[in-house]
C-alpha cells in the first residue's frame, strides 16, 4: 500500500508542477521533493526518469480533467448548458490559482512538440479522450456521429485555446466568452 502511495505522490507532483512550470521548468529532484519521496523512489516507479514522470502526470491530468468534464455534461439539463459550465468552472478555478493551475496537457504539449514524443503521444491521448467524453454526450442527445465529432473537438479545442488566453490575460473573460458561444453552437446543433 505504501508503495502505490509513494508512486501517486510522485504522479501528483509531477502534474502540478508541470501545470505551474511546464515540463522544461521542472526537474526531477524538484518532484521527489515536493512528492515527499527520495529521488531513488522516483526512478524505481519511473526507470525512463522525467519523460516517464511526465507522462504519468499527463495521464493524471488527462483523469481529472475527464472527471470535471463528466460531471459538468452530466450535471446540466443539456450539452449546451454543460459546455457553459464547463467554461465557467474552469475561470473560477484559474482565478482562485491566481492564474498559475492551468491546463498540465497544454503546458507539457507546447513544449515537447516533435516527432514521436511520449509526452506529445499522451497530450494527444488526453485531447482525444476529453474529445470522446463530448462526442459521447452529443451522440446521447442524437446527433449524427460526424457532426458530434467535429463540435466535441470544436469544443475542446475552443476551452483549451480560452484556457490559456485567460491565463495569460490574467482574465476569466476568455473562457467565459467561449462557454457562452459555444453553448449557442451546441444549442444550434441539439
């Protein structure tokens, strides 16, 4: 039990300090610190070392993000009501960051672009499965597969570009402007 622990401390961590940091900001001896752990404990969970952390992380995020997201489409009356939550949900948790807990997907993405890249592969997976959790919703409410598709990627694509507007404008207004505009998309659709 101690050693699941030891290794979700590391994960947690990792997703943070990337969120806060991005990859490049964060180094391996920073994450066995502030995960509690040794920086042997790292590399035993971990033996391909901060690629691998990273990747964990991103998955971790990838997790939690579904989770909001899932609670948002399930919580509201429809998919257009749910996106606008979404939105509003995360300004409110930017803001109470001052600015600094955004997207760990979209930090770590924008800075291992290349070919092959684990942590490019996982940052895709992450989009992809965010993507998937919309579709699957929109498909719900009976829309045609293709037309569900391409506005659950409208969608997250918009959240996660608003995402890192309002972080660098220091502003809720961008994801607040792109949750109100796509509920109407959505609304148009449904």
């Amino acid at each position: 039990m101690q050693t699941s622990n030891t290794r979700d401390r590391i994960v947690v961590a990792a997703a943070r300090l990337i969120q806060r940091q991005g990859y490049v900001g964060t180094g391996i001896k920073q994450i066995a610190k502030e995960a509690e752990a040794t920086l042997g404990s790292v590399y035993h969970f971990f033996p391909g070392g901060k690629e691998a952390v990273a990747v964990a992380a991103i998955a971790h995020g990838r997790d939690e993000f579904a989770n909001v997201l899932r609670t948002a489409l399930d919580g509201a009356d429809g998919p257009a009501e749910a996106v606008d939550a979404c939105a509003r949900l995360l300004a409110r948790e930017l803001r109470a960051s001052d600015w600094i807990d955004g997207c760990p997907v979209t930090a770590a993405a924008l800075e291992t672009l290349g070919p092959d890249s684990p942590i490019q592969q996982a940052c895709a997976d992450a989009l992809h499965a965010w993507q998937n959790l919309v579709a699957d919703k929109l498909l719900g409410c009976g829309l045609p597969s293709p037309e569900a598709r391409e506005l659950a990627a409208t969608v997250i694509n918009t959240l996660e570009g608003a995402e890192v507007t309002a972080q660098v404008t220091r502003s809720e207004d961008p994801l607040l402007l792109a949750g109100r505009h796509l509920s109407r998309l959505v609304a148009s659709y449904v």
